[in-house]
C-alpha cells in the first residue's frame, strides 16, 4: 500500500469522524472518494472533480488529484478515431486513526456509482456457510442508462445457498450507475463490483461514500 504524505492527519481525521459510524477505537477502516475525469483524444487529462468535496480534507483531495493526472490514460478511438473519454475513478483507501496514515490502495476507472441497494441474510439462510462471511465479488455490464446489466457472483469465499446468491444479485440489479462516455456517448462498460451481505441484526462499518 502507498501511504499518503501525513501532512493532513488531523485534518482528514476529523473530516472522516463525522461520516463514520461507531466503530472500534483505532480500528483501521476503508474509504471510497469518487471523482470525476475528463481526457481529450490524447489521453491528457483536461477536468477532475470530486462530488463530494465537501466530506474531505483539501489536502486529500489535492494529494489525489495529483495522483489522478499523473496516472496514464490510454487513447480512446470512436470508431477508428481518436475521441475524448469521460469516467468516474474509484479511489480506494485505508485510513489508521492509531498512526493518522491513509494508504491508496487502488484507483480504478468505471462508471461512478449514483445509487446502491443494500442486501441482508438471517442466520438461517447462512446454514452451513460457516467461513462465508458476507463479501462477494461481482461482475455486471452498466448499460448507457446507467443500469447494470446481468449479474455474475465471481466469488463468495465460502459455500453459500442459491437463495443466497440470489439475493446479492437481485441487490446489485438496483444499483444506478453514471455511465462512461466516449466522444461523448455514453457507452457500455463490464464492471466487476465488491459487495457485502450482511447478516440480520449485525451492524458494519460504513461510510457514506462507501459503495456497501
């Protein structure tokens, strides 16, 4: 993992208290900021900006925006010609209260996330999926609407019931999605979505940014 400069620790800290529930004190704990990129038919970056600007430090935002341009972006042809290529960059990242470092762990272009669905299973339903823990791995094509498209469970570490899996499905079908656009069209793109089940009764961290 890459560690931020800590030039922002008490800054970023206090930004991330007021959106995070209650959690372990000094537990680590996973943040998702979402931008939004412009390239012209070069592959030059030519707009970044953050939806959500008003839930982070400055400091962040300006350390990702300069790891953002900085990335390499591959040309985008629209037909045979060059085009211009807009998308939402998922910025994935782990923040340690204990030693105020945040970490980037991946920045991945995909259609930004607008809206999600959560999915609950009882105990029941979980019989014998003893090691599954409710984290699955998906896969889905986001349609130019911006919805997603037939829903594949790539992995679900652990043994679980159809009914299971169904439902995670069903969850990641009401997803909405802003769709990638290429010479300003919007275009279909496959997806591959981390997603948590979560079990009736039990409370997970989250974020309001955060995709689950």
């Amino acid at each position: 993992m890459r560690l931020l400069p800590l030039l922002f620790p008490a800054a970023m800290a206090l930004c991330l208290a007021a959106a995070a529930p209650a959690r372990a004190a000094d537990a680590p704990y996973e943040v998702v900021v979402w931008a939004d990129a412009k390239y012209d038919a070069a592959g030059a970056l030519t707009a970044l900006s953050f939806p959500q600007a008003k839930d982070y430090a400055p400091a962040l935002l300006e350390n990702l925006r300069t790891r953002i341009a900085a990335r390499p972006a591959s040309p985008r042809l629209d037909g045979d010609v060059p085009a211009t290529f807009e998308t939402g960059v998922r910025v994935t990242l782990t923040v340690t209260p204990e030693t105020g470092s945040v970490s980037v762990d991946e920045m991945v272009d995909m259609p930004r996330v607008l809206r999600t669905t959560q999915a609950r299973f009882t105990e029941d339903m979980a019989a014998g999926a003893v090691s599954f823990d409710g984290r699955v791995v998906a896969s889905c094509t986001v349609s130019v609407k911006g919805r997603c498209g037939p829903v594949e469970i790539l992995t679900d570490n652990g043994e679980v019931s159809q009914e299971v899996r169904q439902i995670a499905k069903s969850a990641l079908s009401g997803w909405r999605f802003e769709p990638q656009k290429v010479g300003g069209k919007a275009i279909e793109t496959k997806v591959v979505l981390p997603f948590v089940i979560e079990r009736a009764g039990v409370a997970r961290p989250t974020l309001r940014n955060r995709e689950y």
